[in-house]
C-alpha cells in the first residue's frame, strides 16, 4: 500500500466527509433529485419570499462567499493604514467590453483636460502632441546646435577637419585641387605629416583674420561712440527754468515716502537687559545694604571722605615717568539703554574703585604728607640763611621792622589755622552724631523675641518698618542656607510683638496697622510656617475658653489681641475657600465666641458687634449663611427695648428673655438723645470704657444701635438670594416694627432704622412656598372577589390593535435579535476558521522547512562520514 491506494481511498470519500469543498454546480449535476422547489398559491405584495429553487449548499456556499469578499477582507486589512483602490473606470464590471472602457476612458481623460488653460478662448486650436512633444514645434526643425569654439560662424566645420577627423584618414591621402589650377597627373601625393602641418597653419591664419576682424570693429565703435558725443552737444536742448520748477514740484516727495524714509531711517530696536532673578535682586540689595552701613560707619568713626583721596605725587620736571604703571583697567564696556550711553554703571564702577583704593591709599597720603612738609621745612631753612647772608649789610632798623612783620603775620596764620581746626571739628564732631544717630542698614536677625522687641521698643513706626524691611533684605533665603530658618522665627516674633502691643492700656493700634505689611511679606515667603503659627494661636484661645466654661460655667469674651488675630487671619489667608486649615478654625471660633460668651458690659456688645462685623468681611465673597450671626443681632435689639415690649419673639443663648441685663443698651435721658451724634467705635474704646462718664456712655449705646441697624441692613442685601430669607428675618422684621421706639431716638438714628427696614421689606421673594405633593387617594380596601381571566396555552388571544402591534413588534424584535446573534456566532466560527487554516499553513510551512534542514544536514553528515572512511582506508 503506497500513496496510489491512500489516492484510491480520497476518491472513493462519499460527498458528505469533510474533504475539499466541492462547488454547487457539481453537486447538482451528480444529484439532481435533491432540489427543492418551494410552491406559492398566491403572491402577496410585501411579503418576502423565500427561495423558489433551494440546493442542499448552496446557501452554505453562497454565505462563505460573501463573507470571503467582505468580512475576511475586513479581517486581512485589520490594523493595516494602507489601502489600495483601483479607481480606474470599469475595471470590475463583467458587462462592458474592453474596447467600450478603452473609449470611456479615452473620453473622461479628454473632458478632464479640456478647458484647462483658456476657458474663455473659442478659437484656440487643439494642440497634438507626439510623445510629449508638441507637433508644431517639431515641424520647425529647430535644432539647437552647441559649440565651444570661439568663431562666429558657429555651427559649420571645415572640409579638411571633417575629412581628418571623421574621414578615416583616407581623405587626407587624396589631391587637393584648386578652381584656378590644372591638376598634374604626374604629381606625387603628399605624406600624412605634410597634410596635418598644412591644417595646421591654415587653422591658426584663419584665427589671425577673425582677431584682426573683431579689432577693427572694436575701433570703429570707439570711434562712433566719440562723434556721437561730440554731436550730443549739438542736439541738446536747455529746459527754461519754469519747467525746472515745475519738475522740482512734482518731483516733491508725499508725506507717506517721508514717513517710509524715515522709518528705514530710524534706529532699530535692541534687546533690552533681561529680568534679574529674585535672587539676583536679593544679592544686589544686600551689597547696596553693606555699602551704606561702611559708609555709615566710617562717618561715625570721624573718617574723613578727603583723606581717602589718593593725593597726586610730587613730580620734578625732570622725571621721565621711566616707571609707570597703570594701577588698574579702566576700560569700560560701551553699553546703551534707550538710545543713550549708560552712564550709570560707569559711576557704580568708578565709586566702587574710589572705596577700594581710598583704603588702600591712606597710609600713602600720609606719608607722602609728612615728606613734603620735611622738604618744605628745609627749602624755608636754606632761603632764611641765605637772605641772612645777602642783608648782611642792611640798615638795623629794616631788620627790625621785617621781624615785627614776620612775627604778626605768624600770629595771623595761627589763628585762622586753629580757627579753622576748630570748625572742622565741630563739623566732624556734628557728623559722627548724625552717623550714629542713623539706622544701621543691615541687621542680623535675632534669635529670640527679647532681642527682637529691644530692636523695636523706643523707636517710631517708620524706622520699625525700616528695620524689619533691612532684616528681610540682608537675610534673604537665597543668600545663605540658614536664613530661611531665621525668617520664618522672626514671623512668629513679629505675632507676638502684635499683640503684645494689643495688651497695652492704650493699644498702638496705627503701629499694628503699619506692621501688617511686613507680616503679610513673610506670610507670603513662608505660608506654611505662617498657618501654624496662626493655628498656634487660634488653638490656645479655644482651649482658654473651654477652661473657663468647665470653671466658671461661662465663657467671656477674650482680649483685644485675639480679636486683632482674628483680623489678621482675614487679611494673610482666603477666606472665600470652601474649607480652609486656617481660616475655618477662626470661622468655628468665633461662632462659638457669639453663641457662648455671655454679654454683661457694654465691653462684650462692642467685642460682639466687631466679630460681627468681621463674618460679614469672611463670608462677602462665599456668601455663606452664618446664623450665630442672625441670633446676635437679634439679641442685640432685644436688649435695647423696655422689658416689657418683648413679646412675639424668641432669643437664643447667651442671651434670655429675662435677667438683670436686658436693658442694656436702653437710653432714656433726652438730653443725652439729642446731643448725640453718629461715629465709629474704636477698638481702643474697649480699654478704656471704665473711665468714661454717663453721657459719653449713653452716646456709646447708641453708637452701637446705629452699627446694629448697619448690619442689619448689609445682612439682608447678603442674604437676599436665600429661598428662607424671609423666614430668618422675620423675628427681626418684629422687633424692629413693633417693638423698637423708634419715635424717641434722634433724626439720624431713624434714618439708619428706616434704611435698615427698607431694605428688609422690599425684597422680592425668590422662591415659592413649600406645599405638599398632590397625590392620588387611596380607596378603602373592600370585599368583593377580583376575577383573573385564565387563559389557554399556545392560542394567540385576541385583544386591542395596540397590543397585538406590540406584540408582533416583540416577536420581530426576537426573531431579529435571534437571527443577528447568529450570524455574529457563524462570522466568528468563519474567522476562526481562517485563523485556524493561517495557523495550519504556518506550521506546515515550517514543519517542510525543518524537515529540508534535517535532510540536507543528514546528507552532509552521510557525506562526511563517507570522506572520513575513505582517509581511513588510505
């Protein structure tokens, strides 16, 4: 049994095996009897038939066919950006001819290149083209013929150098005869080298007559060119001086040339100095800094600045300057700012070179000093003897009078010499204190707060700012490693002196207005430490306050310099932050300082209406609802009205309906009614409210009713967009129409009531109010038997139209749904199957290829050991 019989057994395989697939054609044509033919009785339109004539397979095939041209070709181009499409007309179409594709074709490359060129030209000719090349222009015969020789007769060569170069040498053996001569029979043909010799010549005659050509043509254009100049001035006619001016007017340049020349003009623009660094800036600042404090310090220790003058050098006139040297590079790099030399760094330059050689030159100038003076002495001395010498012979009384002279004009000197001593000592004397009386420029930054305060303490407040802008300077984070450590110790520094300026009998408050800036600086070098230095504070007069409620069993409110804390906190952090680590702290704190601190003096109505006034500059930009400050208002009116008027109306803690201080704000003297006139309440009111008289109080009370009226009114065009505005507001809304007397108070007062109560009253409600949704009634349960109607299985029952189009709808949608989940099951099972067969191929090419190596590699082996028995045998 050999591969004939295993060919047997494939022919014999019945047609239902899986062996190749056989085409439809076959399989009809060896079993017709299997056709189905499907029989209509009557044809209705709109419905689908199914398949007349129906082959076993043939739906099979014709489905592996369409998803062959589709869904494989799909699968093959997969992950694939290059597409090939043949575009070209009637490729695929079976029904036309080629010969009909040919002329369509023909046609459409026609239509596309007509009307190109010149739309609108009728009566341009069609050009015909020959490959590529247009007829017409062949036809001319317009050959371009290149030449390097010199000659002017370009393109014609000469009978004997074509005959000795294209001639073969032949010609050159043949006679020459002349027009004008017999020929000689009997004459002797001349050699090759006769012949080149001749050429030759005859070449280099032919080049002399074109160069004795071309020089003679040169000649006579020089000349031409002379007579006609001579000529010109002949012909040429002046122009009269009208049309001058007339040329010269229109020739005048209009306005928009002279602004275009001056612009090609002007200078272009250059680069400017770029940005310096924050640390650059830092650097600079702090050399300025330290060249001041030397300067300062030199005035202070009496160092005069023309003393450190270099003084020039005594030079005698027969010095030859054999050695000098320059004491340093003044050349100067040449820079420009704005169109202009810059100056400024030059004289920088210059000053910096001036301090370095001043101390350098000191020791110098005075010796130089000492030595002249020596030279001086002497020169006086040898003129003295020999004046002496030469009077030897003067009368007595000439050299009395000389030294009368001599000894008054010493006298003289004397005296203008130590006047003058004096003076510069005074003056000397006057700039040291000045120096001394100067801030230092830089300062070091101190290492606890008892130096810190020394630093401050005595001085006013603009050389405090002065001070803590110089620390900040000379230490600045980018100049050394351990300055950032030191800065963030002087803000907590800064904290402290704060608010123990706050904690004063007469607190600075202007000196802590002005110290803000600097704090605000350091909090924006050094947020973090700043927060926790604030969160410090803040957390400490929580856990005060909670002591004194499990002590006391109330809370007070705390001192001025918590509530300034509280100021600050708004102004170095966001308060408009949903959540905050610094600023929602202080917002707890202080809704638990309105809702627990009890109010018995007028102290806490001021303290209480300042934390007021404080939620509504952290909640201006949030517009968060803070009720605690609703409540405290209230009670704030609540305790302004006689006792007996409260009523319609609850108040929740600290303050009670009844109690020894609820008329606490009441005023009933007339006089003190009428005097009074509205101002702002300064915090320092809060230290010194004990010494004030009775009056200055009643005028303090009303003071507080006004700035009540006030936030009363900035609360309500705060809250107006609240859907509960109304609701909140009512109790305050009764309080001030029904229980305030308002009739009693002064015009000005009633002017803030009317305007607080105005603005409560014509706000337009933003919402509609709560009502219960509307529902169907329950009916009661009753008695009577519910009939279920039973229905049979497998019959359709009959209902409205509505349902029964639902229900075929559904039925379709399954049928479809069926059908579809199908053929997505038969795609997948064809795509696996030609996965499957790539797979096959891939190992059966592979399999093929290791069995062609394993051969090969057998055979070599064979012959190897063939070779190797054959040495062994030899």
């Amino acid at each position: 049994m050999g591969k004939a019989g295993k060919r047997k057994r494939k022919a014999s395989a019945p047609s239902g095996s899986r062996g190749p697939m056989k085409s439809t054609m076959d399989v009809v044509k060896s079993n017709p009897f299997e056709v189905k033919v499907n029989k209509q009785k009557f044809n209705i339109l709109g419905r689908k038939t199914k398949n007349d004539v129906g082959l076993p397979g043939v739906s099979r095939s014709k489905a592996i066919k369409k998803r062959t041209q589709t869904l494989l070709k799909e699968y093959k181009e997969k992950e694939k950006s290059n597409v090939f499409k043949d575009k070209r007309f009637g490729e695929y179409n079976t029904k036309i001819s080629p010969e009909e594709k040919m002329i369509k074709r023909f046609t459409l490359e026609r239509q596309q290149n007509f009307g190109k060129k010149n739309i609108y030209n009728l009566n341009e000719d069609e050009e015909l083209t020959h490959y590529g090349q247009s007829l017409a222009e062949i036809e001319k015969l317009n050959d371009i013929i290149d030449s390097d020789s010199d000659t002017e007769e370009r393109g014609t060569l000469s009978a004997e150098l074509t005959a000795a170069h294209f001639g073969g040498g032949g010609g050159l053996l043949r006679k020459k005869v002349s027009s004008g001569q017999e020929v000689e029979e009997e004459e002797k043909p001349k050699s090759r080298k006769d012949l080149i010799e001749e050429l030759i010549a005859k070449s280099k005659q032919e080049k002399q007559e074109r160069q004795t050509q071309r020089e003679s043509a040169l000649e006579l254009t020089e000349k031409l060119d002379n007579d006609w100049k001579e000529i010109q001035t002949l012909i040429a006619r002046k122009t009269p001086k009208s049309e001058k001016k007339d040329k010269e007017e229109k020739t005048k340049p209009d306005e928009y040339d002279m602004i275009v020349r001056e612009l090609g003009f002007e200078m272009k623009a250059k680069p400017s100095d770029r940005m310096k660094t924050e640390e650059e800036l830092a650097k600079e600042e702090q050399a300025r800094l330290q060249k001041l404090e030397a300067d300062r310090l030199r005035r202070m220790h009496g160092i005069d600045e023309q003393e450190t003058k270099k003084k020039p050098k005594h030079i005698s006139a027969d010095d030859l300057a054999d050695g000098f040297i320059l004491d340093k590079d003044d050349r100067r790099l040449l820079s420009y700012k704005d169109g202009k030399i810059n100056i400024e760094n030059e004289e920088e330059e210059e000053e910096e070179g001036r301090n370095e050689e001043s101390n350098e030159n000191e020791e110098e100038s005075e010796e130089e000093n000492n030595e002249h003076e020596e030279e001086s002495e002497e020169e006086s001395a040898t003129e003295d003897e020999e004046d002496v010498d030469a009077d030897n012979h003067s009368d007595l009384e000439s050299d009395l009078e000389s030294e009368e002279e001599a000894t008054g004009n010493k006298e003289q000197k004397n005296q203008k010499s130590s006047e003058k001593k004096s003076q510069d000592m005074k003056e000397q004397d006057l700039k040291m204190e000045a120096a001394r009386s100067e801030l230092p420029y830089t300062f070091a930054v101190p290492e606890s707060y008892e130096k810190f305060k020394s630093l401050l303490t005595g001085r006013t407040i603009e050389q405090q700012l002065i001070i803590l802008e110089r620390i900040q300077k000379c230490n600045h984070p980018s100049l050394a490693m351990g300055n950032k450590a030191k800065l963030e110790k002087l803000f907590g520094f800064l904290l402290e002196y704060i608010g123990e300026l706050a904690t004063l009998d007469l607190p600075e408050l202007k000196t802590i207005d002005k110290l803000v800036l600097p704090l605000y600086n350091l909090c924006q070098m050094f947020p973090e430490t700043a927060s926790d230095s604030i969160k410090f504070v803040l957390r400490d007069a929580a856990h005060d306050m909670e002591e004194i409620i499990e002590v006391k069993g109330r809370a007070t409110f705390p001192g001025l310099d918590t509530l300034i804390y509280l100021k600050i906190t708004a102004l170095l952090f966001p308060t408009s932050d949903f959540w905050h680590p610094v600023v929602t702290p202080a917002f707890i704190y202080m809704s638990q300082l309105l809702t627990k601190c009890r109010i018995t003096t007028l102290q806490d109505v001021v303290k209480g209406l300042f934390i007021c006034c404080l939620f509504l500059e952290y909640v201006s930009l949030s517009r968060r609802f803070v009720p605690e400050l609703i409540n405290f208002l209230l009670g704030i009116l609540h305790i302004s009205v006689p006792k007996k008027q409260a009523q319609g109306y609850t108040v929740v803690h600290p303050f009670t309906p009844v109690g020894k201080n609820l008329e606490l704000l009441l005023v009933c003297d007339k006089k003190d009614l009428e005097n009074w006139q509205k101002q702002n309440l300064p915090l320092s009111i809060v230290t010194r409210l004990k010494e004030t008289s009775r009056t200055e109080m009643n005028h303090i009370r009303l003071s507080c009713l006004a700035m009540c009226f006030d936030l009363i009114k900035k609360c309500a065009a705060l809250y107006e967009s609240l859907p509960s505005f109304h609701e909140i507001m009512h109790p305050v809304r009764i309080l001030l129409t029904q229980h305030v007397p308002v009739s009693e108070y002064p015009e000005q007062m009633q002017e803030w009531y009317n305007s607080a109560l105005r603005e409560l009253e014509n706000k337009v409600k933003h919402y509609t109010p709560l009502v219960c949704e509307k529902k169907k009634p329950v009916p009661l349960k009753q008695y009577t038997p519910k009939i279920v109607k039973v229905l049979e299985f497998g019959k359709k029952q009959g209902g409205s139209k509505k349902e029964q189009e639902r229900k075929r709808l559904i039925q379709k949608h399954k049928r479809e749904f069926k059908g579809a989940i199908r053929e997505i099951r038969k795609d997948n099972q064809f795509l696996a199957r030609m996965q499957l067969s790539e797979i096959m191929e891939r190992d059966a090419a592979r399999k093929r290829k290791v069995k062609e190596l394993l051969s090969s590699l057998a055979t070599q082996e064979g012959e190897w050991k063939a070779m190797k028995r054959k040495k062994r045998k030899n």
